[in-house]
C-alpha cells in the first residue's frame, strides 16, 4: 500500500490548499509536494491560488510519470 494518497488538510494549515505555506523571509507563498519520499519545492508564488495551481500540475505530471505516460 502507498503512502502517497491524497491527505485532508492539516490543522495548522493557514492557506486553505495542501502543499501551500506561506514563506515569511521572502513574503510569498510557496508550493510544495513530496512524492516517493522525494521533496520537491515548484516555487514561489504572488498568491495562495497561484500555488495551489502550480502544485496541482505539478502532481498531475508527477501522475503522469508514474504511470508511464510522460510526454
């Protein structure tokens, strides 16, 4: 069984998207996803939304790969 499913939201969440923070020192806000125990950082973004999207591309394409159908 995969530990890579989709998890609810944290309690501590403040931006309302998964692997959405904000980033204080540079007054942004960033995305980020783990998959396979592998950390990857997609950026930083004007707002929570913007990196909602940029994650949720991301993690289609990392779908994508896992499956064999990059392109």
């Amino acid at each position: 069984m995969s530990n890579d499913l989709p998890r609810g939201l944290n309690c501590n969440n403040t931006s309302g998207y998964p692997g959405v923070s904000f980033n204080p020192m540079r007054r942004r806000w960033q995305a980020q996803i783990t998959r396979h125990k592998i950390h990857h950082f997609i950026g930083l973004f004007k707002t929570a939304f913007e990196a909602s999207l940029a994650r949720n591309k991301f993690e289609k394409r990392l779908r994508r790969i896992d499956s064999g159908l990059a392109a």
